[in-house]
C-alpha cells in the first residue's frame, strides 16, 4: 500500500515536470512556420488540454479540503487561502473553490470515493468536451429544479443539458436550460409570480442628479419595452445632443396622420412601408414603386386551417363609451401593491398605450407592435410558453392578457410544426405576411450560435443567395442579422430543410468543426426529446 501511494505521488510529480517541459518548449516555438488550418487545429487542441486542465485543478482543490481547514492553513476561509496564496479576486477564489465542491471527487469519514456532486459535467470537462461557462448555466438550473425534481430526474436533466452543452454555445445552452425549467414548472414560483416579483424602485438622485432605477419586470412589461427600445433606441435616434433629433425616421404605414388619404397608395406609401435595411431584397426595393407591399385578399392563398373548435377571433371595433368610471377613494385604500408594483403597472400600461397608438414607425418593414407565435395547442389548453419577436418568452396567462388590447399579431402554428394557421401566405415578394411567417418561423437569425432575435433581422436569400440568383419567395428566405447576411460573401452557404424550412448554415472549409447546422437558440425545445402525445389535427 506504501508503494502504491509513493508510486502515485512519483507519477504526478513526473506529470508536472513534463507539462512544465512541453508548456516551455510551446513558449519557445515560433508559430509563424504553421499555415492557417494547422494554427486552428492548435488552438483546438490546446482549448482542450486547458479544460481538461481546470478538471485536474478541481481534484487537487477538492483533495485539499478534504485533507485539511482553512484555520490550520492559516487562513479564514478557503476563499482567503486561495485569494492569498494565488494573488487572485476574492470573487474568482469562491468560484473555484464551489467549482471543487460540485466537480470534484467527494470523500466519506471513513476515506470511501463518492462521484461528484455533478458528475456528468465533471466528466465532460475533463473530457474537453464543455467549459466552465456552461457548467456554471447548468449548476444554476440544477438549483431552480431542485425543488420540483428527484435526485434521479435531475441527474437526467444534467445529463441532458451536458449532452446540449456539448456541441452548443453557453448563450444557446442557458436558453435550453430556461426551456427545460419552464416545462418543469409553468407556472413559476407560486400562483402567479409577478405579483410577488414584479416592481420598479427609483432611487434617490445623487449628486449629478441622477437616480438609479431598478426592479423586476414581467414577461408582457419586457416584450412592449424590448420592442420599443428596439427602434427608438437604434444608434441616432433621439439623441439629445442632435440639434434637430431624430425621433421617428420610418412613419407607420398603419398610422393615418403619416399617409395622405387621398394618395394612391400604389406609389407613394410604399416608400414608406419599405425602409432601406441592410438585409431587405434588392427585388423589394426594385417593385416598391410599382405595387403595394401586400397583394389584395383575391391573391392570397389562405392556409389550411386545423379542424378543431377554436378560432382567433378578430379585433373587437370599440363600442361607444360608457360612462365615466367614479373614482372610489376606498377603493383606492384596498389597493394590496406596494409602491414599486404600482410603480411597474403604470410604466406598463405607458408602454402599451404607446404601442398600440401606431405612433412608433415602422422597423425592418414591418410596424413597431408585437408579434407573438404560439402554437395551437398551447393557446386551447391556456398553458404553456409563447415567443415573441424579440425572444421574450411569455407564459400563456400573459399573452391571454396582452391579447385583451389590440394591435399585436398573434400567429397560432400547428403543433411541432411550422406552418402558420390563421395567415395568408402572399404571391408578392417579401410582403408583410412573408416577414410574420420569417418572425415565427426562425424566431431570430438562423445562423448557429447567433443570438440576434427576429426584430434585429432581416430577410435573407437563404437557398440559394440572392447573388447567385436567389428568389425572394417566401420557401427561400430566413432571417438573418446584418453581419451575418454579409457571409454569403465569406464562403458560407445555405440549403432549407424542405420539411421544416428551417435554414441550415454550412461553413467553409476553415470554419467547420463538425457542428450542428442549425440555430437551436431561438427553439431549444428542438435540444429535448419530443414528449410523447398523440398527433394533433
């Protein structure tokens, strides 16, 4: 037994003086005598090694808090010992020293092994195969989950999230991660957690005049102001150090003040209703002045509808007003909300009230509102998680609510598929109708690991590109974000799924490491094995 350990210590002496020796030997190597590809396979192969690496650190960590304390060290806590010893942030000593405990090797009293507490993320660390960023996505839900899930289930569910971990970004993970958790439990933290939550606070102003805002919002307060900031925030847009600031640069083709009544709107609205946006078809622009962005109802095929006992009813015409509403001061005195929940309603209702006043232009050719998708099934059970423009996800209580008020499309798909029910699909090239279906379809940019949500895209000849004789039809385009519609040119290409119509990214030679060719971010769903159901009509 005393030889076994001397010979484990020899060994792990040996490695060091080796690692010290090739990491001396890389220091002294001239790279410039490498070309391109054989650089990115070093920079891959060393990627791997300083993983794996962060591995063998957990062990030796976890060894020493198993052998000794803080106080026979000489320090308070292991955090101070480590921040002491390796000059290193308080904040980055306690993020190895948790990284020990839940990754490496655990010791009972009487000297038995356990596995770590995370022990699929432990292994695909040291394997190389995920990093520390998405280990820290995965503690994070492991720990929300905990209080709905088994030890057994939530082993799974690491499992699973490790297996998405592995050939996807921590950006595309953490949404995978937010999915998962919103299956486990739909309805949040209680009844309704934005009662709890939910609240605005301004602080006191400082000395520059200044006061700190800050809060929680909920899902439908984050989507009106997502979707406002998204225009009205965009570079050059109301600055007050313009002298004559721009305040709404593409007028709403739906607000009345903005187009003459007496116009014939085959021409002039036109120019309006097509803004000159980095990804907008060269096709669009051409026939803007000669036909309307949409074709007339005569020329729209209607898609199938499902054969089931519910319909998107139409936008209620405000009936004449009632009468005025008495203010009741007791009323007033029952109100249960504290100041900074009464603070987020009335900031929400602001925003609403400014969206549906058609007021805010129009972005990427479409008018600044929501656009909401969710599927049918979600809708007639009332449960659920819907998807908005800009990627906020919404529980199905809040889009019932939002879609009390008007002037938001609501676009209800099929289930497991993407065929819209209640829309048209236009013969005009990259209409209106084409951009709703490219918002709920892709949901966001389509290239992998591409975090840009649909209200930050535009339309992009996907199959084949537009250089290469592209047609702007509704089965060829996807969306994608600026810098990435430019990758055409950089020896990226495109095919559809004829299927699904999702958009597949293949890169070039130098750029492909064998990844998936979809964006899974804006449809983690897609990451989790398919529930089992019956087919849907």
């Amino acid at each position: 037994m005393i030889s076994d350990v001397a010979g484990g210590r020899d060994a792990v002496q040996h490695a060091l003086s080796d690692r010290a020796a090739s990491v001396k030997a890389l220091l002294d190597a001239d790279f410039a005598m490498f070309d391109t590809a054989e650089l990115l396979g070093l920079l891959s192969e060393r990627e791997q090694q300083a993983r794996a690496d962060t591995a063998v650190d957990h062990r030796i960590l976890a060894a020493l808090m198993d052998r000794a304390t803080p106080h026979e060290i000489g320090g308070k806590t292991w955090t101070d010992v480590l921040a002491t010893r390796d000059r290193l942030s308080a904040t980055e000593a306690a993020r190895r020293i948790t990284a020990a405990r839940d990754l490496g090797p655990r010791h009972t009293m009487t000297g038995e092994v356990l596995e770590p507490v995370l022990v699929a993320c432990a292994a695909a660390l040291a394997a190389g195969r995920i990093t520390s960023g998405h280990i820290a996505i995965i503690r994070a839900t492991l720990n929300k989950a905990s209080a709905y899930l088994d030890a057994t289930a939530r082993g799974q569910l690491e499992s699973t999230l490790v297996d998405i971990a592995a050939t996807n970004t921590p950006e595309t993970v953490q949404k995978a991660a937010d999915h998962a958790l919103a299956l486990i439990n739909p309805d949040g933290d209680g009844p309704d957690p934005a009662r709890h939550r939910r609240g605005l606070s301004i602080g006191p102003q400082d000395v520059d005049g200044m006061a700190k805002v800050s809060g929680w919002v909920d899902a439908e307060f984050a989507a009106y102001l997502r979707t406002i900031l998204d225009v009205w925030a965009r570079p050059g847009i109301n600055n007050p150090d313009d002298e004559q600031p721009q305040h709404n640069p593409d007028p709403n083709p739906l607000d009345e003040d903005a187009v003459d009544t007496d116009t014939d709107t085959d021409t002039e609205p036109e120019a309006e209703d097509e803004p000159e946006d980095e990804g907008e078809t060269e096709a669009e622009a051409a026939s803007a002045q000669a036909e309307p962005e949409v074709e007339p109802e005569s020329e729209v095929e209607p898609q199938p509808q499902a054969e089931v006992e519910f319909e998107v009813p139409e936008p209620e015409q405000p009936g004449p007003a009632g009468p005025p509403v008495k203010w009741d001061p007791d009323e007033f005195l029952r109100d249960p909300r504290t100041q900074s929940q009464r603070n987020h309603d009335a900031i929400k209702a602001v925003l609403r009230d400014t969206l549906m006043s058609k007021r805010l232009g129009q972005h990427n050719g479409l008018p600044v509102t929501l656009v909401v998708s969710t599927t049918l099934k979600e809708l007639e059970a009332a449960a659920g998680i819907a998807v908005t423009g800009s990627g906020t996800l919404m529980p199905m209580r809040d889009l019932i609510r939002l879609a009390e008020h008007a002037h938001h499309y609501l676009i209800v798909y099929r289930h497991h598929t993407a065929e819209p029910l209640y829309m048209g699909r236009s013969k005009r090239l990259a209409t209106k109708a084409q951009r709703l279906l490219l918002y709920n379809r892709d949901r966001g940019c389509t290239r992998p690991g591409c975090t840009q949500a649909a209200c930050r895209c535009q339309a992009h000849h996907a199959n084949p590109s537009w250089n290469n004789g592209g047609l702007t039809d509704a089965p060829d385009l996807g969306l994608g974000c600026g810098p990435d519609n430019q990758l055409a040119e950089l020896g990226w290409t495109n095919t559809i799924d004829p299927v699904t119509g999702r958009v597949h990214w293949h890169p070039p030679p130098l750029m492909d490491t064998g990844g998936d060719t979809l964006n899974h971010h804006f449809h983690p769903e897609e990451l989790f094995p398919p529930p089992d159901s019956d087919e849907d009509g």
